[in-house]
C-alpha cells in the first residue's frame, strides 16, 4: 500500500471522530472533501484536499477552500495560513493536520463570517478621519464601537448570533455623553436599520415577499452610529444658525423648558427649543402647517442610505437639490398645534402688547 492510500485509509477511520463538527463527503487517493460546520449553513465551509506530486517529501498538501458564507479575502487568506502550517509537517501525513487545523480556526475566530464589513467599517472611519475605534472581541462574537465627533463619544456592541445573516446582530451596552434625545434616536434607529436588514415589510407584494433575503446588518447600522456621531456636533440650528450642541458635553442644556433645551423633530434636523416655539408661534401661518426651513433634507431622515439603496431610489427620498430648503412638515410630539390654534394664539399675543403699549404711554 502507498504513502497516499495509507493516509487515506488512516483518514477516513479518525476524521470525523478526531476533528469535531466535520462530515467526509469524497475520501480517496484523488480528492479528499470534508464539510467543515455541516450542520450550522451560516458557517459551513468545504475544505478540499489533493495529493500533488512528491508528497510529502518535498511538497505539501494543495488546499482549496469554498464557501458561500465566508468572503474571498478569508478564503484567500486562511488558505496562506493552511499552506504555511503544512509546511512543518514535510515527510509526514497532512490531510488531517491541516484539516484540524482549518476547523479550530474557523472556531476560535467566529467574527470570520463578517470579515468583509469589518473591513468596510475600519475603512469609514479612516475615511472620517475622527478618532472612532472598532474593537473586535473573538470570545464574546461581538464588535465594539467607539463612534466620535468633537467631545463627544457613542460606544455601542453589536453582538453576532450563530444564525448570522439569517438573524440581525444584536446591539448592546450603549453609553453616550450626548442629549438623551440623541442617544434615544441613535439606539432605536441603528436597531431599525438591523431589523429591516432581516424582516420584510409588512406590506409587501407576494412575488416581492418570495424573493426577500436577508442581508448583513453588521456594517449598515454601526456604520449609521458612526456617522450619526460624527456629526451631530456641527449640525446647526436652522433658525438661529448656531451649533446646536455646546461645545463641551458637561453644558448641554438639561432642563426641557429652557430655551437651548435641544429638540429633534421628525424630519430629523435638529432645533433650540427657544428657537423652535419662536418659529411655530410666529406668522405666517400656511395652511398645510409650517415647513422645515433647514437648508437640505437631513442626510439621516430615513434608513435608505444605510440599507445599501440610495435616497434617489425610495418613495420617501428628496427629490430636491441640495441647496434647497428641508421643506418636510414640522411636526415633534410636543408640538402639535393646528394653524388655526397657532393664529388666534399669535393674535391674543398682539392684543397683550398692543394694550401694554397703550397703558405705558397713558402713564407717561
């Protein structure tokens, strides 16, 4: 019997009881092909095996690796590492050292299933050019983001179930120095963004809701608190045109009647509560309800971008240029008040003044 067809032999007797989660599919002198996670789909990978010539004196196992779960650059790259490993094991059998070896690092490195958006985060935030941090935690299969802009910080973890893609990450741990009304709209927006990445719309066509896959949600929604962060602290007023957030996060107004109190409103721009009574309570008073003066629609006023669809593509998207005002209703929960209660409220205003105006002059 040959070198190879008594490492065959020895191979199919230990494999799948010596290297765990692991299922031979061809075991012979030609091709070895085991399945590697045979039983979790979303982390499988097929490791196939052939003899070359000089094996194993001189020469050492060919490896090809495929995956419909793992980027290319994985692929690529852990088949480097297998070649290097097998190198040690020249004049010796390989097929099963290499085998194990493949399988523990696919188990000691789950964040392998998301190297590709990894990647892509790391290069946004090379892109901001702020001083955001990713933070990968192999052990706990999760990703921490440290999200900056100016001094003010959104750390979030967005931990990766087994069932990734097919179930979105999880996101967890979120502390901020930002407004509470921030933080609330940073925590429920990235959560949004992950759950449409993996439920359909309720309303769907039937041949639409058939052809529905889920996609990743890793990157689309901490790519969205990356950016949400950023650049929160140079978003102006639209009334006044000054910052709306204070330089340092120790003087954000706390109070929720005081004027530079910080409000967001639907269309997502954000306003001083000072600044926005004013610009309700003051004609005029269209009809339909007054508009958002902002000079653009607000880049984050839905999750399009986030859900790798341009604004261009959405029934909700801005069809105006950029130099154009926002132009969305101005609506905010606490502020629900009908053009008709607006003027008559403007009008008693104008009586108060006209009669304190007369009162003053009669006394001097």
């Amino acid at each position: 019997m040959s070198f190879i067809d008594q490492e065959v032999t020895e191979f199919r007797a230990k494999c799948e009881k010596q290297v765990p989660h692991t299922k031979i599919i061809i075991c012979s002198s030609s091709l070895i092909r085991v399945d590697i996670y045979p039983e979790r789909p979303n982390r499988s990978m097929t490791v196939c095996l052939r003899f070359p010539e000089n094996y194993p004196q001189s020469t050492q196992i060919l490896v090809e690796l495929k995956s419909r779960v793992y980027s290319d650059i994985l692929l690529t790259e852990l088949t480097r590492l297998i070649d290097d490993y097998a190198r040690d094991f020249l004049g010796k059998p390989q097929a099963l050292q290499v085998l194990a070896f493949a399988q523990q690092y696919l188990t000691d490195n789950p964040l392998c299933v998301c190297l590709e958006e990894i990647k892509q985060l790391r290069a946004d935030i090379k892109t901001g050019g702020t001083e955001s941090q990713l933070k990968l935690k192999q052990k706990n299969r999760s990703v921490e983001l440290v999200a900056k802009g100016g001094r003010y910080t959104y750390r979030v973890t967005a931990v990766v179930p087994d069932s990734y893609p097919m179930q979105s990450v999880e996101l967890r741990g979120q502390e901020s120095n930002l407004p509470a009304v921030l933080v609330r709209y940073l925590n429920g927006q990235s959560k949004e963004i992950a759950r449409q990445c993996v439920e359909p719309p309720i309303r769907m066509s039937k041949e639409a809701l058939a052809n529905f896959r889920p996609v990743r949600s890793l990157q689309r929604s901490l790519k969205f608190c990356l950016e949400a962060t950023r650049d929160f602290h140079t978003e102006r007023c639209p009334i006044c045109d000054s910052t709306v957030l204070p330089e340092y996060p120790e003087d954000i107004e706390t109070d929720d009647s005081a004027d530079f109190f910080i409000e967001r409103v639907y269309c997502g721009h954000l306003f001083h509560q000072g600044c926005l009574k004013k610009y309700l309570s003051e004609p005029p008073f269209p009809k339909g309800g007054k508009l958002c003066p902002a000079q653009r629609r607000h880049p984050r006023s839905d999750a399009q971008t986030y859900m790798g669809r341009s604004q261009g593509g959405g029934a909700t998207a801005s069809k105006t240029p950029d130099d154009a005002v926002c132009g969305i209703k101005l609506a905010h929960d606490r502020w629900v008040v009908s053009v008709k209660t607006a003027e008559a409220r403007w009008a008693q205003k104008q009586a108060r003044q006209r009669e304190l105006e007369e009162v003053v002059d009669f006394l001097q």
